[in-house]
C-alpha cells in the first residue's frame, strides 16, 4: 500500500479510470454482439442500424482512450466487410 499522499491519489485515479474503460468496453461488445444476432437472424436492416451504433461505441470508445484507435477503425472495417458479404450472399 501507498504510503505518500500522490501516490494514493494516483491509485485512487487509476481505480476509477480503469472501471470506466472497462464499461465503454463492455459497451462495445454488446453493440457488436447485436451485431452479430442481427447478422445471423438475417435481418439486414437491423444489421445495418446496430453497425451505426457499433460504430458510435467504437469511436466513442477510442476517443476516450478506452482502445486504440487503429482498434476501433480494424473493429469498424471487419464489422462493414461482414455486412457486405451478407448482402452479397444475400442477393
């Protein structure tokens, strides 16, 4: 345990940053969860509107430091090539 006043602060911090990357996390994968049972159901349309909102979670989660930003955009490519090879084996 810390002894000098700063570096229970900086644990403190850390505490707390930590819980919150872990919630926009965890926030991601439930987007792209739905997703993936929008994607497997077959309904395009529901697809396409949980990968907007993927999307958001992705950038939001990158903005804020929570992952990397070449993560989320690695994330939002993979995510857009699934759709479209549905669409495509869909027509």
């Amino acid at each position: 345990m810390a002894n000098i006043k700063s570096a229970k602060k900086r644990i403190r911090q850390t505490q707390v940053r930590t819980l919150r990357n872990k919630i926009r996390k965890t926030m991601v994968r439930t987007a792209v969860r739905r997703f993936e049972d929008a994607l497997n159901r077959g309904d395009l349309t529901a697809a396409e509107t949980a990968l907007t909102f993927c999307y958001g979670r992705l950038d939001r989660a990158a903005q804020k430091g929570a992952i990397h930003r070449n993560n989320a955009s690695r994330h939002k490519s993979r995510l857009a090539q699934r759709l479209q090879k549905a669409k495509q084996s869909a027509s």
